[in-house]
C-alpha cells in the first residue's frame, strides 16, 4: 500500500493550524513581551501557510507523480515524473476524494490517474471504455461497440527478448502508442482477454498501452468513477534513481506523444 500522503498533509495542516490559532487567541497574551515562542509555537506558525498552499495546490489544481512501471510504455517510461490535472473531471476533498463541483467527464483516450478496485494504490493507464461501452480485446485486437478501434504499424522490434512492434492506435480524438509482443499466446494471457463486456454504469474500463504486459481492467474490471483522482497531461522530468541523472528529454504534453 502507498503511503497516504494526503492524509498526512491534511493531518500536518489542521495541526499546525490549530497551534497557531491557539497562540493567537490565547498564549500569546499570556506571555511577557521577554518570553520566547515555544519552539512548536514557532514551527506551527512558519509551516502552516506553506502547508495549507500545498495542500490546496495537490488537492485542487494539480499533483505530481511518478511512474513506477512499464504497464503505459511506449507512452510513460519507467522513472517519467508527471502531473496530474485534479480539477478536470471535477473538484473532489481531500482523503475522502468525495466530489464536491462537477466540471466535466473522463474521456476515451485520456491518461488518469485512479485506485485499482482491488488496492489502495495509485495506477495509470488510458481510458478505453466508457459507462454503456462494449470491450472486446481478441487476439491482441481492440474493439469498442462493435467497431475494431484503428491502429497502423509503425515499427517492429525483433532484437528484443520478446519481440515487439509499435503501433499508432487511434482512440476517440487521440492517437497514441501502443506495444504488442510478436510471439503471442491467447491461452498464455487468458486472463486479460475480454470478449462482450459492457461497462457498467458509473465506471470506467482502463488498459495499459503495454498491452502485453499491463495488469489492468482486463484483469480486475472496471474502476468505480469514485476512485478517478485525475487526468495526467504532461511529463515534467525523467529520473531513474539515484544512480542517473534527471533529464527533462521527455518534457511536453502525454496524450499526443506518437
């Protein structure tokens, strides 16, 4: 399980808050004018501001993440460190992620940011089929109502162990990425194949673009609109770990990088 990070701020936030406020209206006047700030006086009152303007900035404008597989190569890399809009499909509290202004609804072809309905944790794949949609995914083919889902052939990788090919898929408006294993067993990935599913109501079916290598709503179904925390729009740096540098090679916008 991630750790709660929100939780904590939200903690740290009403905290400090309350320290400050309770010097104000009551310790302060008890103090001499020779007295010192009790040193959790003074930390409450220099970190409150600074905490509750991340707080508002994660939780209703934008937070960044980073990706920590390789379910959305080629379209994310292992080590991408993104940003995640919180506001588009609405403005939801804190902890909770209760909504509390609807602004407007996922799309087909968006990135998001959203809980698993079997884990707390953090996943990112692209949305793939909306409350009402038919999926089927048959022999590494994507069809939405009926209706293949267009894809061209862009590049083949046959020096990799396994070999892949990368193609341009073209999903509602937006055309993106995805990567196929060439040597392919329907009965080795039988559990992320999907014939005649009908999203329910409410929910949201999700797919990795590594098609081949993505545990997604193929595996768990789909994601209850009450777990969305936002849509990812850009990558802002690329770090692998310690051992490298960041780079800012990858820096731009996520959905149109084909």
């Amino acid at each position: 399980m991630d750790i709660n990070f929100p939780l904590i701020l939200v903690i740290a936030v009403f905290i400090s808050g309350c320290v400050a406020l309770l010097d104000k209206l009551w310790l302060s006047k008890k103090r001499s004018a020779t007295t010192l700030e009790p040193a959790i006086v003074e930390y409450s009152k220099s970190f409150f501001p600074v905490l509750f303007i991340v707080l508002i900035l994660r939780s209703f404008i934008a937070e960044p993440f980073q990706i920590p597989s390789g379910s959305m190569i080629p379209t994310l890399e292992v080590g991408d460190f993104i940003l995640v809009n919180k506001f588009t499909y609405g403005l939801r509290l804190p902890v909770v992620r209760t909504k509390v202004v609807n602004l407007s609804d996922p799309k087909r072809g968006d990135v998001m940011v959203f809980f698993p309905p079997h884990r707390k944790q953090y996943f990112i794949q692209r949305i793939i089929g909306l409350p009402g949609d038919e999926i089927n995914y048959v022999d590494n083919e994507l069809f939405v109502n009926g209706e293949k889902v267009s894809e061209s052939l862009q590049a083949r990788l046959p020096t990799s162990q396994p070999s892949y090919e990368l193609f341009t898929e073209q999903l509602g408006d937006v055309d993106h990425q995805t990567r196929k294993e060439i040597m392919f067993s329907e009965a080795y990935y039988n559990p992320r194949f999907v014939r005649n599913y009908t999203v329910p109501v409410g929910h949201y079916f999700m797919m990795g673009d590594n098609r081949n290598n993505s545990s997604d709503s193929r595996v768990w179904g789909p994601v209850p609109e009450e777990n969305i925390v936002g849509k990812a729009f850009a990558i802002w740096m690329h770090w692998e770990g310690f051992n490298s540098l960041p780079s800012f090679s990858r820096v731009g916008s996520i959905q149109y990088r084909c």
